[in-house]
C-alpha cells in the first residue's frame, strides 16, 4: 500500500463537466496523493472546463464545441495547459500513451470512439458510458482481449457485480441481480404516465445524475441499457440477467452462483464511491464518504418489474435478444426520444412507440461491422426524429 501511495495515477476525464466527470474530480480532491489529472475535456460546457483546468492544471483540455475553442483558449493563456477543440481530438486524446486510465464519462454514441481509441492504445478504461457497450459491445469486448486492456465499470450495478466476482473466476454464474430503483415513477400506472412531465422525470428519489440518464431511469430504459452491457462485459445470455426493483438502493447489484449463493454489493447510493474503486482498482482506498447504518434501514424491500407498464424496458431485452445492431437503433432512438421529451415535444409514454418503430423500419444486420454502427446510428436518428 505505501509504494502503491507513491504512484500518482494520471487520469483522462472525458466528459469532466457532468455528472460523473464531476464527481469523479471530489474523488480525486480526497485522493491527491493517488492521481493527477492530465485530460479534462467537455462538449459544450466552456465556462466550468475553464475553472476545472485553473484548478487542477491539467496537461490538456478539450472543448468538443469548435466556436468555443477561442473563448477557453484566451481564458486560459496565462496557463501552462494546451487546448484544443473537436469531436475528433477527443478521440485523440483518449489514447495518449502516458495515462494510467481513461473515465469515460462521455453520454451516449458519442463515447464510442474515444472508448476504442483508448483501447486500441492499450489504455485501460473505466466505463461510465453504457451506451459504448450498448452499441457496439461485440467489438469493444474482442479489441479488449486483443490488446489485453482492462474495462472498469463506473456503473453503480456493474461496479457492484465486478466487486462481487473478484476472487471468483473459476466459479461459474447461474445469474446476475440487477436492482433498480424504480425511480420517480415506481409504482405508477399507465394512466399517470400518460401526463408525467419532464420535471416529474428528473425527480430521482435516490441519485443525482444528467438529465438524460435520469430520464432513462424513470423510463426503465437505463435498466435495459445496463442489461446489455452487463451480458458483454461479464459474458452473460439475457436469460441469466434478472431485474429487481429495490427502492432503497443500498443492494447495488447481486451474484448467484451455481451451488445457489447469492453475494451482494452493499453502501449508500453514492457515485464517488464506484468511481473511486474503478480509477483505483484493485486497490481500495480509504475516504470520508457517509457509511451505511444498518440501523437506519431496518428492513430492505423488493419489488418486480412491470415491463408492460415500462415497456422501454422490454423492448431493450427485445433487442437484446436479437443482437445483431439492434441494440444500437435502440440506443439511437432512445437519445432522440428523451431529448424530444425534455423539450415537451412528446408524451413520456411515446418514447416506446417511437423506439419501437424505428427499429422495424430499419434493416438487421447480424454482425455488423464498426461502419455498419455508424451508419445504424444515422439512420435510427433521422428516422427517429421523422416519427416525431
């Protein structure tokens, strides 16, 4: 532990402006012995990139939006921190040579990239971006084992099952436990739905995520999303992926094993804390984050799912299924009907409907290529926003 003390990680943060990039940057506020920033990059964020970079001194910055490169330049000129601005540069800089690891905290397609970048530059990754395994999990699994890099999940459920699995590889899995929340809408009806708002959807009872994840989960559709990622990066069939829903969010996610064990990942729903195991991993390191008091949680609750009120919900294990790029149309079409709902251009309750068309209009490819994903991607979102 003393010598591991003495080794600074060097960190990239893609996506450092939102919700994981900043708390992922308190994690490393209590850890200042164990990393040091190198690349903070952002979409559009221009003005809390600038105070990112004056204070952690970062190597590198990004700004993807290219008419904002000028105005994060000029406020950093009297700085020793390089900038530069793209989609393209992000990608890039995911696969500098001197990082110890990649969080890729990227939402949605657009992490999918840096993601094989990194890889691809035998970087490890910790994944915060589900999407990149939602799209294109096939690929992103084989060029992991081919350049024998590691994938971190960020994910509070995929954090929780890695822990559980450590010391566990010649054991095998009868089934994994994702819980859930329920989110803002557990237990409500159809009916409800069908005039839930935008500022109901982001009420998330537990946790404090992006607008677009905390849609997702008062959808369901974050649950499917993480069922697809969890059968790629534990090597799972959808039959052996079960979803619960556990309004306490304490049980982060569980393994059952063949002799029928069931372990358990346990804490309070708190980001920092899969973020910290991912960036430091294997190693634990000690915090000042609020403990779990059994005290205060007296007894812990279960409930099922309904997909045929959630149907976002089967509809990602419909595709999931399926395979091929299905997930991918998926995940398309889903960024474009969330972004549609938050504007009120459509009900809550349309989002499946538009999902649900747009993968029958387009054509299955069952294994497609990286330029069969782009163009999936294209197509789903043009269709998408047609429906609309």
């Amino acid at each position: 532990m003393d010598k591991y003390k003495q080794m600074k990680k060097k960190i990239t943060i893609l996506g450092s402006t939102g919700s994981i990039g900043k708390q992922a940057l308190q994690v490393i506020d209590e850890n200042p012995d164990n990393f040091s920033i190198e690349v903070l990059t952002t979409n559009n964020n221009d003005d809390v990139l600038v105070r990112q970079a004056i204070k952690y001194q970062p190597n590198i910055v990004v700004i993807a939006n290219e008419s904002k490169y000028q105005a994060v330049k000029t406020a950093l000129k009297s700085h020793p921190i390089k900038v530069f601005a793209g989609t393209s540069a992000i990608t890039q800089v995911a696969s500098m040579s001197k990082i110890d690891i990649v969080l890729s905290a990227l939402v949605g397609f657009s992490g999918l990239q840096p993601t094989i970048s990194a890889l691809s530059a035998g970087v490890p990754v910790a994944l915060a971006n589900k999407e990149t395994l939602v799209i294109a999990g096939d690929l992103i699994i084989e060029l992991a084992k081919l350049k024998n890099v590691p994938i971190i999940p960020v994910d509070s459920e995929h954090s929780a099952i890695f822990q559980c699995l450590q010391g566990e590889i010649n054991n095998s899995i009868e089934k994994i436990i994702l819980t859930a929340s329920g989110g803002p809408f557990r237990g409500k009806t159809a009916k409800f739905l069908e005039t839930a708002t935008p500022a109901q959807a982001l009420n998330h009872p537990n946790w404090d995520m992006g607008s677009k994840v905390t849609v997702d989960s008062a959808s369901l559709m974050n649950k499917g999303l993480e069922a697809i990622e969890a059968k790629w990066l534990f090597n799972l069939q959808p039959s052996q992926i079960e979803i619960i829903v556990h309004p306490q969010s304490i049980i982060h996610s569980m393994v059952q094993f063949s002799d029928s064990s069931i372990k358990a990942q346990m804490g309070l729903p708190d980001m920092r804390l899969p973020i910290q195991y991912a960036l430091a991993y294997p190693m634990r390191l000690s915090n000042n984050f609020p403990r779990f008091d059994i005290n205060n949680y007296p007894y812990l609750s279960f409930e099922s799912v309904n997909k045929q009120v959630f149907r976002n919900l089967q509809l990602a294990f419909d595709a999931m299924e399926k395979g091929g790029n299905i997930p991918c149309i998926l995940n398309a079409a889903n960024e474009i009907a969330v972004e549609a709902f938050l504007k009120s251009k459509i009900k809550f309750t349309e989002m499946p409907n538009i999902i649900e068309k747009t993968i029958t209009k387009l054509s299955f490819i069952d294994k497609p290529t990286f330029s069969d994903y782009i163009e999936t991607d294209k197509e789903a979102r043009e269709i998408a926003m047609e429906l609309i």
